[in-house]
C-alpha cells in the first residue's frame, strides 16, 4: 500500500512540472509573438486592417527568430533557399499573372511585372545578405539580374529600417495599390512570402502628372 502512495504522488508531481514547463513555453511563445507584432504596428490597438497581413507574417518570422525555416516543397525546392534563382523568379512572374486581375492586388501586380520587364524591381533577402534585379525566365530578351551583397539582418529589424512610417510614426504609409514604401530609396515596396521563402521587392514609384510620386 505505501508503495502504491509513493508511486501515486511521484507522478503527481512528475504531472505538475510538465504542466509548469508547457505553461512557460507558452508565454514565452505568446510574449516573442506580441512584441513582433508591435514592432511594425507601433503598438496602436487601432492598427489599420491594411497592415494585417503583414503582422501574421510577421508573428511566423517572431516564431522562428526572424530566419524561417519552412518546409520544403518537392517540386520547386530552389525557391525555397535562394531569391536569386531561376525556379524563384519563375515562381514570382507565375504569381504575379495569376493576379493581374484581381480587383485588390491587380494593379501592384501588373505594376511589378511592367518593372521586371524594364529590369527595375529588385528582390532582396537581408538573411542571405543578397539583393538581385529580377528577370522573366520564360522571356529570352530578359536576362538574369547581378547579385549582390548587402548587410545581413533578421526581419524584424531590416522591415523596421526599410518600411516607411506616416507622419508621428502611428501607422505605415502605404500607397493608392497597396504597396510599402521603402524608406531608404523612397521606391514602392512589396514584402511577402512565396514557396515558404521570404522577400522584399522594390520597383520605382508611380509619377503623378506634377513629376512627383503618387501618394497614398
């Protein structure tokens, strides 16, 4: 009988410390998503649902520490580790058709391939360090971009340095299509994922009549 105690409490109390380790792990899980969250929306309960999307990639990245691993897809294993291949940008130009139409995202869209064509959208990844100019594999006249390096850096951080906010830093500034602007170049800017890979793509500003760029 006092054998049978002993084992009872001993799992009792085995059963109380998985508990405590699982309920820890949570707020740890539940506090790294919220201050990724906050990171780009300012910590504003009124954050615009525009940005919404952006968050929920951004909660995945806070996960991951800002290096997301994602699972790898049989069919186009490239696109999944390197921005700068052939099966990315064919992926990235397949993407881009299949939404030209789309009443919300249509006219980014279309704008991104214009800027492909003209060799002018560049798609970068802090986290490899790499930044290219993009091209139609499909399009014999289009040639593949030069690589290069830029300064490696988690999401997190390279999204807050790159997305521009409005005035008094309450929201980011997005324009009439949707896009981002880049904050160093001043360029519209698109930041998603595709095949479980992360990019950032920027492509010259819209000019309004008056020479300068459109504004949201």
């Amino acid at each position: 009988m006092v054998n049978n105690i002993n084992s009872l409490r001993l799992h009792n109390t085995q059963l109380a410390l998985r508990t405590l380790r699982v309920g820890n792990a949570t707020d740890e899980d539940t506090s790294r998503t919220s201050r990724a969250s906050s990171l780009l929306t300012g910590g504003s309960s009124g954050s615009s649902r525009a940005n919404s999307k952006l968050s929920v990639l951004l909660e995945g990245l806070s996960r991951n520490n800002g290096t997301t691993k994602a699972a790898v897809q049989p069919a186009t294993p490239k696109v999944v580790n390197d921005v700068t291949s052939n099966d990315f940008m064919k992926a990235l130009t397949a993407k881009l058709k299949a939404s030209v139409n789309d009443p919300v995202n249509g006219k980014q869209a279309q704008a991104m391939l214009t800027a492909i064509k003209n060799g002018t959208l560049s798609v970068s990844d802090p986290t490899k360090g790499v930044t290219t100019h993009a091209w139609n594999p499909d399009d014999k006249t289009s040639k593949a971009g030069k690589t290069e390096k830029i300064a490696q850096a988690n999401w997190n951080d390279f999204l807050k340095d790159h997305l521009k906010r409005g005035d008094g830093g309450s929201g980011l500034t997005r324009t009439s299509d949707g896009s981002y602007i880049d904050k160093p170049t001043g360029q519209y800017a698109f930041f998603g994922n595709l095949n479980g890979k992360y990019y950032f793509v920027t492509w010259p500003a819209e000019v309004t009549a008056s020479g300068k760029p459109a504004s949201a």
